[in-house]
C-alpha cells in the first residue's frame, strides 16, 4: 500500500484551511493547461461535473498560460481530464493535458504541497 500524503487545498480569509484531503498514492492527478482563463474555467468545470474528481490547484505560469490540476481516482482522473480538454478546445485554446496515475511523493509534495 502507497503512503499517504495530506494535500491543503484552500485557505479562507483567517488563513484556516477549508478543505484537507488525503492523497493515496493510488491515485492519479490530472492536468489541463490552457492559453487564457476563460478556456481553463470551462475546462474545470467541466472536470467537476465529469467525474467524481477533486479541484487541487490552479498554477499561472505567465503569458496567459494557466493550469488545473486535479485528482482522484485512474478512471475518474482520465474521464475529467477528457471533459476538460473538450470543453478547454471548444471555447478557447488547449496547450495541453496529461494524467499521471500513482504520482510518486516527490512529485506530489513539491507540486502540490
């Protein structure tokens, strides 16, 4: 069995933390990058309704590129990020999306930590 790491998602205007989810290295994340924050904010959600997926992060990389990242399950990360991607390209421009099942602890904690 994968360890577990604890990933702090949101913090509200007294710096507390609204939502805490643990993720199980059996997981997978997910990853849209669009041009443009209207094409991302479709594209999430999107990934939201889509699947049972939960919304970790959004990085903006500068140039007007910006990015999603989600997680939950294999199957639930593949069939948002395949939503997401759709809806990015029908409204906006689609730079890219990748899943990455069982991300290992490094990579979690200094992408998502």
């Amino acid at each position: 069995m994968g360890s577990l790491i604890q990933v702090n998602f949101i913090r509200d205007n007294k710096n507390q933390f609204l939502l805490e989810e643990n993720l199980n290295m059996n997981d997978a994340i997910g990853l849209i990058e669009t041009k443009g924050l209207l094409a991302l904010i479709e594209a999430t959600d999107a990934m939201a309704k889509a699947a049972n997926v939960q919304i970790v992060k959004r990085v903006d990389i500068g140039g007007a590129f910006v990015t999603t990242i989600v997680s939950g399950d294999v199957g639930s990360v593949r069939a948002a990020v395949e939503a997401g991607a759709n809806a990015a390209a029908q409204v906006g421009e689609l730079v890219g999306s990748h899943i990455i099942a069982r991300p290992s602890e490094g990579l979690t904690g200094a992408f998502l930590g």
